[in-house]
C-alpha cells in the first residue's frame, strides 16, 4: 500500500465511526426521551432508506451488475460501511447459500462500555439486509441465524443467511 491509500484507508475507517457515532447518539437520544420502542420504530423507518441507498451507491461505484445474486451480494458486503469497523466473515456452507456472522460488533461494544444491555437489532438487521440484498438482487431472500436479542450463545454477535429463491 502507498503512503496515500493507507491515508485514505484512515480517512474512510474515521469517517465510518463518525457515520456509526450520529447513529448511535441519535438512537440514544430518542430512546431516552421516547422509550425504547419509538426509538426501534424510528430506527426501522431511517433503514429502510439508508439500506437502499448504500447498496446503490456500492452498485454504481463498483459497476456491479443488478441481479447479480450471491456473487455480487458478497462483494458488495465487504464495502458497506460496517466492513471498515466490525470483525466479520462470510461462509459459504453448500452452494447457493451465504452466510455472514459478525464476530465482533462497535454498536454492541460501545453499549457495553456504558452499562447498557445489548442492542436488540434483530428487528432492523431485518429491514437492513433484506433491503440491502433485494437492493442487489430482488431474488435474494434473507434470515436471521442469530441476533439480539437472542440469548448470546454463541461465539458471534449476529449471523444472517441469504439464499437466492427459485
């Protein structure tokens, strides 16, 4: 790597915590004056849209094809904004199938350092990556593995399969 791109490598991993800190503070701050639930609602309404748009700007930076199932799906994974931040790793079991496990989660450690119970983001991971892979490929049909606030018995914060329907 160049002096350059290790720079700009910087730039981006800052730029995404700033992205995951606003995110974060404004759900705190709905969640303290509203209450839990308000703050989940809001959080699923902003998702939806964000989802989209990320995986369309992926899309158009990287040429990717529409309907390129798991293929693209997979690449387009490695460049959303969480890629920079988390500790991840995709799996592919038999083919046809593709599974993405968060190993380690900024949100969930973050609310761990304040004394706060896990973030139950099941619901939004949800919205987020069926949005996200449909935004891809509208073949792509997605399930939650495992997330929050599913007992945490397991190595992995979340896991998510997708699939390609028929």
């Amino acid at each position: 790597m160049t002096d350059n791109s290790i720079e700009l490598k910087k730039e981006l991993i800052d730029a995404a915590k700033n992205w995951l800190a606003i995110d974060g503070l404004w759900f705190l701050e709905i969640e303290k004056r509203f209450g839990l639930d308000i703050a989940l609602e809001c959080d699923a309404a902003v998702w939806k849209e964000f989802s989209r748009i990320e995986a369309d700007r992926i899309m158009t930076r990287l040429a990717l094809p529409s309907g390129g199932g798991l293929e693209v799906l997979e690449t387009a994974l490695h460049h959303r904004l969480f890629s920079l931040l988390n500790t991840y790793e995709i799996r592919k079991p038999v083919p046809g199938v593709l599974e993405l496990f968060m190993n380690s989660c900024r949100t969930q450690a973050a609310r761990d350092r304040k004394g706060l119970p896990l973030f139950p983001c099941k619901r939004i991971g949800l919205i987020d990556y069926k949005i996200f892979a449909r935004t891809i490929d509208p073949k792509i049909n997605v399930e939650c593995i495992a997330c929050p606030p599913d007992p945490m018995i397991r190595s992995y914060h979340c896991g998510w399969r997708f699939t390609i329907a028929r």
